[in-house]
C-alpha cells in the first residue's frame, strides 16, 4: 500500500513538473517557451551578478546623470527581461488602451496600427523603427502598411529574436533590424520616408538628442510619431506618494529619468521638428492601458512559481526569479502611476521635418537674427 501511494505521488509530481515546464505556456500564448528563459547575451553563470549591478546604478543617482552610461546600462537591462517580456507579454513590449469588446493583442495591433497611419507613408517606402525591441510592432506595421521598416536596437540579442520572428512571419525582406545607439544611428541623412518610436525614447538621457538623430536621417517634408512615457499634469513633485510610484516606474524599467508631458513638445521644436499634433492617447475616452497589468496577477504567480522551479532545478539561470519578481513589483508602480492619472505611456506628439524651402529660410532667418 505503501509503494502504490509513493508511486501515485511521484507520478503526480513528475506529471506537474511535466506541466510546468512542457505545456504551460506564457500569459499570451505567445512569444518562448518557459524552458527557453535565459539572461539574452549574458552568460548563464553571470545573470545574477548583472542583475546586482542593475540595481547598483540606482545606488549612484550621479551616473544615471551621466549620458555615457545609460546605453550599457539599457542594454543590461534588456539582456535580463526580453526573455521574460515575451514569454509572458508577445512580442510588443508596450501598452495600449484597451477597447471593449477586444482582446489585448486586437487592441495592440491597433494601437501600433495608428502609428504608421499618422504617418501616412505608402507601399514600399521606408521608414525606421526607433527601438524596436524583438519587432512585434515593425511586423505588424509593415503587414499593415506594405512600407519597408528598418528596425533599430541597442540589445544584440533582440536583434537575433527580431530576425527570427521575421522569418518565421515571412517578412524578412520587408523589415530589417540593426543593432545600434538611436543616439547615434548609422544611417545617412535623409534617408527615410517616415519614422515612430514606441515607448521607446523614454530610455534616452536626453530627449534633444534622440529627436535630434531622428530629424537628421528623416528626408524633408517626411513625418515622426512617437508615444512617449511621462508624467502628466496631475503628478506633484512635492506628494511623496507620487515620487515613489514614479521612482518605482523609473527603476524597474531602466529610465534615467521620465519627463514631464509638457516638456516633449518643446524638445521636438527645438531639434527643428514642426508639432502637427499632440495627445495624450491614455485619457478617457480610452480604456485603461493598466488592466492588463492587473488581471495578469494570478498569471504572474502561476509564472513566478513555475521560474522558481526551473531556477530550483537548474534549466533557468539563477537570477531569473529575482527579475521575474522585479517587474511584478514595477507593474504595481505602472498600475498605480495609471490609477492616479500621475502617468502616462502613450503621450502621443506627431511632428513634420520642414521641406527644404522651409528649412533653407528657417536657418537663414536664424542666422540673420545673430
């Protein structure tokens, strides 16, 4: 009697770990496998320790303030969640409002959709994607568009994912992905027909720069949209409880700093854009972009647990469990930062690179105003 009931339980056992492992997908049912999870470019033995050090860049504010070191920094931090992001996320690693009546992959598609309609670029014209993460918006886009999309990120290993999705999706040789520095993008001036950024730019130190590379590789008379991440009017730099969500957004998301709603416009002129539209695509009448992350509690303790034992037995790295559990807590941020309207992922700013004529005149206005 004895045996039969250690041999039931061991089959259980072994019967639940063949689930964990083998069947259970991600909260999408999408994106890798749970066996697959691993650091990106960074070696098994080392995600831990890359891991401390992440964490140790918010234990000297001075160097998030130091341009220089945030691209390393963004491109650790990409190496310790793409995994994670796509097995429990997809493939887009961004947000949407959501719409009733439509599941969150619908409501993704159209909201990357929108980004490329704004646009208004034509079949076969090529735009780029700054910070295209593994390519989930480029492939719907150019599915979407028929536009030719040169991806760019600074993460080699999405670079390698972004290239299989494409095959795998037969787009190929209609999206292209390079790795690079969106601060400084080996491409040539005006080059592209169009260009958007997908909570993207946020990673930037500074805004100026990145909007500046855009502008300089966009062709004249040709249009950027971005959805950027900032603080809206309601946050107070003086309410402790809002710094702390947003501290706690800027930590578990690898951001030197998010800017003000305000503030992104103003940049945009600056580098030489003209401003044709400004919105703030998170407030009603759009659904709220953070359910998602709410009704995703149970799949996130479902996925937690099933980490712990892939990290317990050896198939996924150690330090894994810990950056499983550093985007719960971020996502609690994110929530709240939605919940109190103190933040928003989608502030939406379209803009135009003049056509020469009018380029030619602004610069010589300016030079006659010195």
């Amino acid at each position: 009697m004895e045996t039969l009931t250690l041999f039931c339980t061991t089959a259980m056992v072994a019967f639940g770990l063949y689930w964990f492992i083998c069947i259970l997908g991600s909260a999408e049912q999408k994106g890798k496998r749970a066996v697959e999870l691993s650091g990106g470019s960074i070696s098994r033995e080392k995600v831990q320790d890359k891991y401390k050090q992440y964490w140790s860049f918010f234990r000297r504010p001075k160097e998030i303030e130091m341009a220089e070191k945030v691209p390393a920094f963004v491109d650790t931090f990409y190496n310790l969640v793409t995994d994670i992001y796509e097995w429990g996320w997809g493939q887009s690693f961004h947000f949407s409002p959501s719409i009733p009546g439509k599941s969150h992959k619908e409501a993704t598609k159209k909201h990357e959709e929108m980004a490329v309609d704004l646009l208004g670029v034509k079949p076969g014209q090529r735009i780029i994607d700054v910070g295209c993460g593994v390519g989930g918006p480029m492939r719907a886009i150019a599915s979407h568009s028929g536009a030719n999309i040169v991806g760019i990120t600074i993460n080699e290993y999405q670079v390698k994912r972004a290239q299989i999705h494409n095959r795998k999706a037969g787009l190929e040789s209609q999206c292209d992905v390079v790795c690079g520095n969106f601060l400084q993008m080996p491409f040539p001036d005006n080059s592209f027909d169009g260009a958007y950024s997908i909570e993207a730019t946020c990673h930037a130190p500074r805004l100026d720069d990145v909007y500046a590379e855009i502008f300089r590789v966009l062709k004249p008379g040709s249009m950027y949209v971005s959805y950027e991440w900032v603080t809206t009017e309601k946050y107070e730099s003086s309410n402790a409880e809002h710094v702390e969500v947003i501290q706690g957004i800027e930590r578990g998301d690898a951001l030197p700093g998010l800017r003000k709603y305000d503030q992104i416009s103003e940049i945009a002129r600056k580098v030489g854009f003209q401003v044709v539209k400004e919105k703030d695509l998170a407030k009603p009448p759009a659904g709220p972009w953070w359910s998602r992350l709410k009704m995703g509690r149970i799949a996130y303790w479902r996925n937690h647990l099933l980490v712990t034992v892939l990290s317990w037995i050896g198939i996924a790295p150690k330090g894994v469990v810990d950056v499983h559990e550093m985007l719960f807590v971020t996502a609690d941020y994110l929530t709240r930062g939605g919940e109190t309207g103190i933040f928003s992922p989608m502030h939406m700013i379209l803009c135009r690179k003049p056509a020469q004529g009018v380029q030619d005149q602004d610069q010589d206005q300016d030079q006659s105003s010195h």
